[in-house]
C-alpha cells in the first residue's frame, strides 16, 4: 500500500524528469498520496487521559502510549461509546495510523470487572424482612419524575418537595440539582465533631450531592429523620468506579450495610455489591455478595427477620474514596414517625419531660423540662409506653394538643410534630 512518504518519492521523481506538465498533471491526479497505513492490534488498556486524549497500553508484554484522534470512533462490546467509558483493565482492538500516528478507532471486546460504573441504587425493605436491591449500571439510567400523591409541607425536609402517598408513606425526592446548599440533610441530633465533619465533607455543587472523604475516613451523611418500613432508599449516582459507596440502615441493635465497590475499594472486588448484617459490634454476616456486570440493571434479593424489620431505622450515606463521590438525586420513601423533640421519663405514675430538642416541635411549642404530662389530645396519660404509643400514631404536620402542669399550673399548648 503505496504511503505519503512513497508518494511524494514518485512526485519528485516525475518532477526531475523531462515530463509534459499535461502528464505531470495526470500523475498527480492519480496518484494516490494522501492514503495512509491503518494497523489493526488487540492491546490490553492500563489507563485513559481523557482531557489529553492519550491511551496507555500493553501489547504482547510492551508498553505503548498512544494519542487518540478526537474523530476516533470508540465502541464497546459493539455499543458506541466515548473514550471516557475505556477503562484499565479492558481488552480492545484498535485501528492505528501510522502515518499520522494516532489511534482511529478504538473496539472494546473484553470490558473487564472494573469497568462497572455504577450510576444507581435502590434499597427496599420490607415489615416481612423481604429485602430488594436494584443496581444500575447503565449509561443512561431512567429519569426519576416528580413525587405522585398528595403534596405536602414537612419543613424537616427543607426544600425537597414530599408527597404523600394512598398508604400513608410519604415520598421526598431531594433533587441536588434545585438544591442549593446540603444544611438541609444535616441532622440536628448528630455530635458537634460530627457537624464538623459533615461540613468539612459533605456540600452541593454544580447540581451534584459531593461527598469527600479524606485520608481514607468515611464522608458521612445521616438522614434527619428516622424512618420505618416498609421503606425504598433510592440513589441516582453521577457514575462511581472508585473506592466505595454505602447505604446503612441501624434496625434497633442491628446495622445493615449495602455496599457499592469500585476500584480500589478496601472490602471487596471492583464491580462487587455486598449487603451484610450484624448485631451490636459483632461480626458482619453476608447476605449478598455478587459482581455486577456492566451497563446493566440487575435486582437482588435477600431476607433479615422480620422483628428487625420492623424497628425504626436510622439511614446514613457513607463514602470512601479517592476521588468525590457525587449523588444527582436521592429519593426516600416510608413511614415517617412525627417527631416532637420530647425526651419524656416516668416518676412514679407521672410523666415528665427530661429535655427538649433545641428547634424541635416540643421546644418550639413552648414545652420545658420538668413539666408533667397530662393529657394527649384530651386523652389521659397512664404510662411512658402508653405515651409513646399514642404519639406515634399523630401524623406529621397535623397540630397536636397537650396538656401540662408547670408549678402546679395546668398549661394546654398547641404542638407540630416534624
């Protein structure tokens, strides 16, 4: 195959003779000068520089940098792809010219395990302890709408928009992208360290939840409020491949961990999704641990008793990576027990108030410690279980009245559990 060096051999060559300039003409119209060579090799790919354009590579136990063309087409297993999805350890065959010595065309054959990007999560739990985990790692995964039901107002949830649902679950879609600052997902009830670290960590950028861990230390997010089941914690991932990303719910005495592992992770495998369980600080069991293949959606299920299930969970979101781990949107769905900011204890047959929540419902409405409780909505207090009992039944957002005695003085105040 005649190359622009061998053309340009046979141009001067015509030009030192003693040609016509007709037939000059002719030689260089059919002369084919501007063909290059194209080389087809199998490499096996150890990293990508996306912004500089450039692939390093193995070939036969040689090492080979390469620059990619910006017109290269790239494919993956026969899907067409861009360079940002080549990853280290895929095996691909590419079309080099030589000529001008860049890769042209770039076919992924093998993508590897540690390929998988995971780009979305669900975690379901059931009051039966029927538990579903749906993983994503397709480029594209589904656009998450807006909340179906009834629209309510639970300041809690600061700007998140809540809908309630024809089972009494309520639905709160946190869209990082109409989400200005992350002050709205920190708790009140966590530690001042814990705050510290939260802001040091955790804040809203460019439409995107980043969490950033740092020297190897978990950047944590703790819901602000406890949820029971059946409950649906859903996030959609801005694509994670390195370290790991955890979803963990505290059932009573027991956690439950579900993990996503990218490269790079300390626990498991690149492209691994764990689920485990334990009790107190024992040791963790594992309920699920598989590799999930790339540019799929695959749903997983696995079982925990059924009195752990039912216990009021705390959720937090945890991440430990070398690289910030961004979360477009995180949906939950459950039951939401109203919250008061009441901490009550019993003296003899009469109900107390312990402490109150600074910016709870209880403190705002006006409740101090040591105040006596007498009546819930007209109804007599007996005891510290009937109590709780009776104000887990109020419904978030729906006024509730109590009845107190302050220095022998019997007080009605109006409360809004959160």
């Amino acid at each position: 195959m005649p190359t622009v060096r061998s053309s340009c051999k046979q141009i001067r060559a015509v030009l030192t003779s003693n040609l016509k300039p007709l037939a000059i003409l002719l030689l260089l119209l059919t002369t084919n000068f501007a063909r290059a060579d194209i080389v087809t090799i199998e490499v096996t790919i150890n990293s990508v520089d996306e912004e500089a354009r450039t692939i390093k590579a193995t070939r036969k136990g040689k090492s080979l940098e390469l620059d990619v063309s910006r017109k290269a087409s790239v494919t993956i297993k026969g899907k067409k792809a861009t360079l940002a999805k080549v990853a280290a350890g895929q095996t691909a065959k590419i079309d080099y010219e030589s000529t001008l010595e860049v890769v042209t065309k770039i076919d992924v054959t093998n993508i590897g395990d540690s390929n998988v990007v995971f780009t979305g999560l669900t975690v379901s739990i059931g009051e039966d302890g029927k538990c579903k985990l749906l993983v994503d790692s397709r480029e594209s995964p589904p656009v998450l709408g807006k909340p179906t039901g009834t629209q309510v107002a639970v300041p809690i949830f600061g700007s998140s928009p809540v809908a309630k649902l024809r089972d009494g679950r309520l639905h709160v879609a946190s869209d990082f992208s109409k989400i200005d600052d992350a002050s709205g997902l920190k708790a009140e009830f966590i530690p001042e360290a814990a705050k510290k670290a939260f802001d040091e960590q955790v804040s809203v950028d460019d439409g995107l939840l980043v969490l950033s861990s740092t020297e190897g230390k978990r950047a944590t997010v703790v819901l602000p409020r406890a949820l029971q089941t059946p409950c649906d914690v859903k996030l959609q991932l801005a694509g994670h491949r390195d370290g790991n990303v955890l979803l963990q719910f505290g059932l009573g005495d027991k956690t439950l961990v579900v993990g996503l592992h990218g490269v790079n992770s300390p626990d498991a495998d690149a492209g691994s999704v764990v689920a485990s369980i334990r009790k107190g600080k024992g040791k963790f069991e594992q309920l699920v641990r598989v590799k999930h293949p790339a540019f799929e959606s695959q749903e997983y299920e696995f079982q925990i008793d059924g009195a752990t299930a039912t216990q009021r969970t705390m959720v937090s979101l945890g991440a430990v990576s070398d690289f910030p781990v961004a979360i477009r949107r995180l949906d939950v769905t459950a039951k939401f027990p109203p919250s008061f900011g009441i901490q009550f204890t019993q003296r003899g047959n009469r109900i107390l108030v312990k402490r109150t929540v600074d910016g709870g419902a209880g403190a705002n409405a006006g409740v101090k410690p040591g105040d006596v409780l007498v009546e819930i909505d007209g109804e007599a207090t007996r005891g510290l279980k009937e109590v709780m009992e009776l104000l887990a039944t109020k419904v978030i957002g729906a006024e509730v009245s109590l009845a107190v005695e302050r220095f022998g003085n019997r007080k009605m105040l109006k409360i809004t559990p959160q």
